[in-house]
C-alpha cells in the first residue's frame, strides 16, 4: 500500500479522531519502531504514542487502546503468534491496525486493515524497508492530525537517506575490516546509543550480537552511562558508541570524552561524519537509526566472517518449541 | 509533604487541567519511576506519561510540556546537575514540579513546587521511600482526575507492602548466602523481568551489579528474551529471572520453562511465592517492583559479602570529572 493513501484513508475511517498510535511487535521489527515513538513523544502536542513488546500490549493492554487508536505491527516472517494476537486483540477494542510483514502470506495480515508488504536485502533502497516506512506513515499521520512545520524536509530526508547509506557504507568498508580483526575475539560488547538511536542501541545488542554471534550484549543509553553502568569501564571492556545527530548528540559527545580517557577498547560510529548532516538539520536526527542499521550490518558481517560465525546460524529460534 | 495535599494544589493551580505526568530522573532514581509510568501507561484513559532520563529531557524536550504537565523529579543526593536542568526546563515552560530528595539542602528543590524529603535505609517503611511516594502521588493524582476504581485496594496495599516485604525478606534470608556461594565468582549476569518490574531489572542489572559490584550485566524483558535474546542461554551462563504476580506473570513463566530446560545458572525470585498476593489482585503488579527492590536489596548484600567488594567501592562515580 502506499503511505498518503493509508493515511488518509485512517482518518477518514475514524472521522479525524485520532488520538494514540501504539507501535507492537518483537524484537528486532520492535527495534524499527523506536524512532517513530521517539518522533511522537518528542514532536506531538496532541498524538502520544506507546511502544511494545507483543506480548505485554496483550497481557496488560493500555485502557485508552480503542476507535480513537492505530495500532502498527510488524513482523518479517509474518506468523510471530503474539504480534498476530496483538492486532486480534487491537481490533476488537475497535483499533485500526496497519501491518508490515515480507511475507505476503503472513498471519499478520489477516489482523490488519491495512497492510505493507515490504522490500528486503542490500539492493532495496531503504525508504522501502519497514523502518523508513513506518516513520514515513508515523510523520505523516503527524502532519494529518497537527500539521507538521518540518513535513517537506522530512520528505526531502527520505529520498535522501539511501544515498546516505550508499557513501557511509563506503566509508567504513575498510574500518569493518579493522573492528573485526581488533575485537574478533572478544566476548562481550556495550553498545551505548542515545535518543532517536537508543533502539538501534538495543538492537545491535540483542540481534545481531545476542541473537546472530551468541555473544554477551547489553545496551546503555548514552545519558544513563554515567549514573552507574559506566563503573565497569577499563581497558578490557569493548564499547561501540554510536554518535547521532541531533539534539541529543550532547549525551553521546560526553560518553566519548569519558570513554577516551578511562577505556581502550571502543568504536565510534558517527552518523554526522558519516554525512547525516547532508539531510536538513530540522529532521536529520530521525534518520539516525536508519543509517547506523545499515552501517552497523556492515560491522556484524565483518564480525560473523572473522569469528566463522554465519549470521544465520541459530540452535533455539525456529528450531526447539517455546 | 502530604501526598493528597499535593494532588489538590497541583490541580488547583492548573485549574483542573492535568494531561501529562513526567518522570525525570537518572539511573536509580529513574528505575524508581519506572512503575508508576507503567500505570499511567496501563490504566489512565485520558492522562498520558513519560519517563526520562534527564539529559535526554533536557535536550530533545517534549513538545506537549507546558501548564497542563506535572513532572516529577528525584535526587536521592540532590544535585544530579541533569535533574536540577530538566526541573528548570520544566518550570520555565509552565510546567508544575515535584522534587523528590533525601538531602533536605538539595538544589533539586530550588527547581520544585512541591517537595518530597524521603525516608531512607533498612529501618525506614518502604511506603515513605520514594519508590512507593511517586506511585502514591501517581495513582492519586490519576484518581483526582479520571476515578481510579481500585483505589482503596491500592491505598490497602500501600499500608500491607511493607509487612509482606518484611516477611519475604526472611524468607530469601538463607536462599541468598546460598545464591552468593553458587555465583559469587561470575563476572556476568542476565536480569529477566516484564510488565512493571521491568525497571527493576534494569535497576538491579545498572545500579546493584554494574555500579555496586563492577559486575557486567544486562536487563532482558521476558517477552523480547524469545526474539533475539535467548540464543545466548547455555548451561554456564547465570540467569536471575524476576517472576511477577499481576497481568504479564505469563511472559516470565514462559521464560521459567525455557530456561528450565536450557539453562542451569537459574535464580528465579517470585513475587506471588514471597508473599505479594496478599494485596488485593486488583493492584498487587503494581506493588512488585517495591518488594523486588527490597528482596535484591538482600541478594546484592549477600553478593558483596561473599565477593569482598562492599557495595559504596566506586572508581568514578563522585571521584573523577565526567
């Protein structure tokens, strides 16, 4: 489907009565939805927003999901039993629900009103991948209901960010090389991130290090680093520090500064050297976490390679019941 | 201050209109929030929350901040230079603040409308430490506004929760000197937890391992541990798995039996067999998070004992400029 058109199409059937947009899915699709909650909760004086792991929007469901409510889900294989629950139980309470999946024969879709049946793998142009596309439609539903003051240059930002990627994909081609050669042989890796790219944080941890390497993994939000976790900095522990753009990059600039003098072990990845800084200042710092998912997938494939550890091998997900 | 003489000047002074509750604070003190957002965000039909740490509230501040907001803030020494910001930030835009400290000389009050000196230590009632005030001013001031049908099972909780946390503290009494001789020489551990004692996962993975011990550690919802995370469980690996009563009990059993077959460094700590469902079902999840603190509190203590390393031993924290 395309976005306006589902846009409109949501208004119309709630009669301009849109009040909440709740963000549901599971692991790594949850992780593409943390920026557009972020946008939400920082830009809306009227739209708020929640973020869930599938299984607690069913467990304990929020009493103000209703008809004023759209529920986006997302799920890649598109038969995750909770976030299928979830629009079960969001279109009962009379939510609309919109869902993302690759798999077109995906169980979501028959708990969806509207669907996306989006593109995947390194040649899509990632405006097509569920991240950009679930911002798009989180923007513009924005825009609809408040009219937002920075929609063009947003507009602008997606049609720039795959260009973006392209260059800073260049750029670290080499310094990848580098990362894996360097910490290969390491166990455990902090991953501290910090506003519209704390979710990124979180999921290079428990994705592509947790899940894809079997590796220890924690993430740390640049500003609560500092109010105990940083205790556990020396020269042994390996960090990645991924600097956004923005507002919040303050939080992130100050990590390093400590991080400079007290470890040894730590790898930057900055989105504004990167060439974030191409796309308007007034929106760049929600195309962070698209940015850093693709530069950091170039820092797991290096990683997997040198440890012959192949992204895809798994010994409980899709294997053992649970 | 008197938490219901709060609740009415608050509304008093806005007239009646309160929309948003915010939670501004860093690690500790934030973990302490973390539940009465959870019931904001679970039970309220028209109020809307938020939980922040505080830099990041500083620097990307949210737009629906003004006159109908109330944020409430906590220091336990006072002077958290991001918290003393965000609560100048929130007054400045019209904002009512509520300072919680335990240093009566605290600048956070200069910043506070109303203020909140909290008892602290072994011998005080939890019902006076702040993480049970800001869940009292919380469920009030939602009840002052939308008539929270469960508030006397709650105010009965209020009074109960420190008689069941004294009587599960001596239950855990010999379980923890055994814990502390099975893990004392591990050098990381994984907190799983869901529903309103996920903070306090986090809190125990932050502030009780991380900061206290210099111990790696990591928080993992029991409903995204299926979805990336579980792929690192291996029989060497420690575990310490939160079981809530309440709505999401159901996340961590399913947890409990997975790790129950792939794990063996398992501690599981059970709210419901500690005692907690002697509070009215209408409310006790939302006293979980009070009991666990305590009941860690008592596993941290055993931790530090058996590994020589007293629980106030800091490198940074308060020593070094950052």
């Amino acid at each position: 489907m395309d976005v306006s058109k589902v846009v409109k199409e949501v208004l119309k059937k709630n009669e301009g009565n849109l009040k909440e947009i709740y963000f549901v899915a599971c692991g790594g699709s949850l992780v593409d939805m943390y920026v557009a909650d972020y946008f939400v909760k920082s830009e809306a004086t009227k739209l708020v927003s929640g973020w869930y792991t599938a299984n607690e929007f069913v467990h304990a469901t929020p009493k103000k999901l209703g008809s004023s409510s759209v529920v986006i889900l997302c799920s890649h294989g598109g038969n995750t039993p909770e976030t299928v629950k979830a629009g079960e139980v969001a279109q009962k309470l009379g939510a609309q629900t919109i869902g993302l999946s690759h798999n077109k024969k995906a169980e979501l879709l028959n708990v969806s009103d509207f669907t996306f049946l989006y593109e995947w793998g390194d040649e899509t142009n990632v405006k097509n991948n569920p991240m950009a596309i679930i911002l798009d439609l989180t923007v513009s539903l924005f825009n609809a209901v408040e009219q937002y003051e920075h929609y063009a240059d947003f507009r602008d930002g997606v049609e720039k960010i795959n260009t973006v990627i392209s260059k800073a994909k260049k750029q670290v081609a080499n310094r990848v090389k580098v990362f894996a050669n360097k910490y290969g042989k390491e166990e455990l890796f902090y991953i501290l991130g910090s506003g519209p790219s704390f979710g990124h944080a979180y999921g290079f941890s428990i994705c592509s290090l947790m899940e894809m390497q079997w590796l220890d993994a924690a993430a740390i939000h640049s500003g609560e680093y500092f109010h105990g976790p940083f205790e556990v900095t020396d020269k042994e522990t390996p960090f990645i520090l991924l600097m956004s753009e923005g507002r919040t990059r303050a939080l992130d600039e100050r990590a390093k500064v400590f991080l400079d003098q007290y470890a040894e072990k730590v790898e930057v990845v900055d989105s504004k050297e990167l060439g974030l800084d191409t796309i308007s200042d007034t929106v760049s710092e929600f195309f962070n976490p698209i940015l850093f998912y693709s530069v950091l997938s170039e820092y797991r494939e290096a990683l997997a390679e040198i440890r012959q550890h192949p992204l895809d091998t798994r010994r409980y997900m899709g294997k053992v019941p649970y």
